[in-house]
C-alpha cells in the first residue's frame, strides 16, 4: 500500500511538472513580447561609470570597451525589468545590439517608451516580421522569361563574371547541380533554424533565376550564370506548411555580415514594416557600393513597401501588376518563372520575388561591363532604357541597359509584342 501510494504521488508530481512547462510560441507570438535595443560601443564604459587609477586615468587593462558594454547592457536589462535573449554586434554601426523579453505582465509600447528615454539606450524598437514576395499560386499567368529576352544572345556579351551578387532570402540547395559552383559563401542567421538551409525553397528559386549555371547539359540557364553567389539566410521556412517568413532581428544580422563579406550587388525578395536599424545598415551597404534591389509588396504599393521604397534601393514589381499605385518601381517578370528547386529539381514559381532576382541578374550584367557601377547609375541605366508597356508602367529592357551600360547599342531581338508602344518614357537625370 506504501509503495501504490508512494507511486501515486510520483504520478501527481510528474503531470504538474509536465503542466508547469512553458507553452511553444510561435516566432510571430514570441516577438510581441520582444525588443530590440543598441547601446554604443565607444562610450559604453563611461556611461557605466569606468574606476579610475592614480592621476584618475582610466584603467583601460581592467575595463575594455567591451567589459563596458556588458556592464551597461546588464544594467539596462535589470533596471527595466528584461530578460536578454541574445546579443550580437554590428561594428559598421559602432553598437552592441541585444534581443529582450519583456515578461509577460508588460505592454510591449511602455516598455519600448521607457527604453527610449534611457539615455544609456542609442535605439529601441520592436522586433518585426517581414515576409517573402511570391505568390501562392505558381501557375498565375504565362509570362515571357529569359527566352523571350534572347538571353543566348546576351551572353555572348556578359555572363556576369567577377561579379557576387548577396542573397537575403531563406537557405538555398548548395548541391543543386545548377548552383553548386557558383555558391562561394553562405550563412545562417536564423537562430531557431539551424537545422535546415539546403531544402528550403524560395531562396533556392531565388537563386537559380539569377545564376542557374549555362552549358552544363541539364536544366535552365540563369539570367547571369557566370556570378558568385553569397547567401544569407535570415528567413526560414516551416517544414509541414512550406509558410516562409523572417523577422527584423535575423534580417539586421545578416546585414552586418553582407557588410563584411561585400557583395556587389545585394538581392532583397522580401518585404515588411520600416525598420530604422535595417534602414541604417542599408544605407551604409550604399556608401560601400553595394548595388541594392528589392521587391516590392504590390498589395501596398510602392510607398508601403519596405527597404524598397528607400531612396538608395532599386524597387522591382513584376509585369501583371498595376502600375498606378507603384510610381516608378521597375517591373521585371515575375510569373510562371522555371527555377531551381531544392532536391536538384525544379519548379515554376511567380512573384515580385522571382522579378527582383530577374533585376538582379540584370545588374550582375550590367556590373561585368562597367565594373566601376554605382546604384545609382544602375538605376538610371535600368529605368531609362525601360519600354512602358500598354498600361503605361515602364518594364525592363535587359538588352538596352546592357547597351546602355557598354555605351553602344545592342541588337538582341525585336522588342516583345507586351512593350510594343510609342509613348516616350520621363526624361530621365543621368547621375
């Protein structure tokens, strides 16, 4: 009777262990409950209060510049009551930025408003989640592709050599015979999706549209096969629903390493709410000359979408879309795209996704032939050989900014029966 009883009360304490765990939060209900802040790195240990040695000099052996920063994050996180979820640097930027929860008893805004008067905080902000351009229906509408461009004919002029061309996106296939030799870096900074980087699928359509290897016997070829690709993953994919999405926090981290690595180009098929950090490390990606593309979300417009409707982003919608509410975004094709898909295999895939990647193979064209390039006279090139098509929105000429880019005209083919219009595009302000 002792040892049923005994046995009995081990079964209680058992089931009120397995009801006292915490309960799984998906990533969109764990960043209601996140926030994200920097602290500057250089002033980080007189703001801590460094101790001083004779004649008040600082003892620098003892208190680092990194010492310093720990010593302010820990004393920020416990003055307002946060738990540190992970900390990372962004040296372009001179911070330490870190991840926190606030607890479940807080409002996100009072803690975001409280941290924004700490005068030891540089920024603050939600942690945010973007999501990736494609449709869900592959199969929307049948639109001309590299074939309908002449690519064949192209390529005897550039084929994108000595040009790398950076990949935000989710993993992509790295022995995808198509991919496999023009992948020379990549990286994961998905945190809760380490395990998973070659079966992921829109970065894999992705990347093949720009740089699916030509002459190899198998296959598509990409619009600029002979570029490096580097590929970071900040977005991620959910095993049984194929769903992608990425937040603000991986998306910062895989900026600063694209600011590491340098790529001359950098690909954005995602789009989400503004975000000042992402804004920040953007625009010092453009100091660098880093050529940036970017899709725009064409439920909401040129203006709603984000980074592409920053200044220094070349902003691309595909070719179905309206062109009255997207100004001057560059519309590229997008839909009924054959791509590369993880498994060696491929897939038709549609979106302002599959357009950007098209832009971006472009530009790697464009790069190989003027390698001294600057976004800016990409975007000129790219919108003033631009054909407007019968509902007056300009869509991209890959064979005139090419010619633009050498200086001298190409002939690839007649022009598709879609642009064929006498309207003159705006005159365009060459940089």
């Amino acid at each position: 009777m002792l040892r049923l009883r005994n046995s009995f009360l081990l079964l209680v304490i058992l089931l009120a262990g397995c009801a006292s765990q915490p309960q799984m939060l998906t990533p969109e209900q764990a960043y209601s409950r996140n926030v994200l802040f920097t602290v500057p790195v250089e002033s980080a240990g007189a703001m801590s209060g460094a101790r001083t040695g004779a004649g008040n000099m600082p003892l620098a052996s003892s208190f680092s510049q990194e010492s310093g920063s720990q010593n302010l994050i820990q004393a920020v996180l416990k003055f307002h009551g946060l738990t540190k979820i992970s900390q990372f640097s962004l040296q372009t930027l001179n911070v330490e930025a870190v991840v926190a929860d606030i607890g479940p008893e807080k409002e996100l805004e009072e803690v975001v408003n409280a941290l924004s008067r700490d005068q030891r905080v540089e920024s603050v902000q939600t942690v945010k989640p973007f999501k990736l351009m494609a449709y869900n229906d592959p199969y929307f509408e049948l639109q001309a592709t590299v074939n309908g461009d002449h690519i064949d004919a192209i390529h005897q002029l550039s084929t994108g050599k000595n040009v790398s061309v950076g990949i935000i996106d989710t993993g992509v296939d790295r022995e995808h015979p198509e991919l496999a030799d023009r992948i020379v870096y990549s990286r994961n900074l998905v945190t809760h999706d380490q395990n998973a980087f070659d079966l992921d699928e829109h970065g894999t359509a992705v990347a093949g549209i720009i740089a699916s290897a030509a002459n190899n016997e198998v296959g598509i070829v990409g619009v600029a096969p002979d570029v490096q690709l580097m590929v970071f993953k900040a977005c991620h994919q959910e095993a049984l629903s194929r769903r992608t999405s990425c937040d603000s926090v991986s998306i910062i981290k895989a900026l600063s390493d694209v600011l590491q690595q340098q790529p001359d180009i950098l690909n954005m098929s995602l789009s989400g709410p503004a975000d000042a950090v992402i804004a920040r490390l953007l625009h010092r990606a453009y100091e660098q000359g880093i050529i940036l593309v970017a899709a725009v979300d064409e439920s909401v417009g040129e203006q709603g979408s984000f980074p592409a409707n920053l200044p220094e982003v070349i902003p691309v919608g595909t070719t179905i879309s309206d062109p009255a509410g997207l100004g001057w975004v560059l519309r590229a094709p997008g839909t009924d795209m054959l791509t590369t898909a993880p498994g060696a295999t491929y897939g038709f895939k549609s979106g302002s996704s599959m357009a950007t990647a098209y832009v971006s193979g472009i530009v790697a064209l464009m790069k190989e032939s003027e390698p001294a390039l600057s976004s800016d006279r990409a975007r000129f090139y790219l919108r003033s050989t631009s054909r407007l098509d019968e509902s007056e929105g300009p869509v991209v000429d890959m064979c005139a900014a090419l010619g633009k880019t050498m200086g001298t005209r190409v002939q690839c083919a007649p022009a598709p029966v879609i642009a064929a219009t006498t309207k003159p595009l705006a005159a365009q302000a060459e940089p």
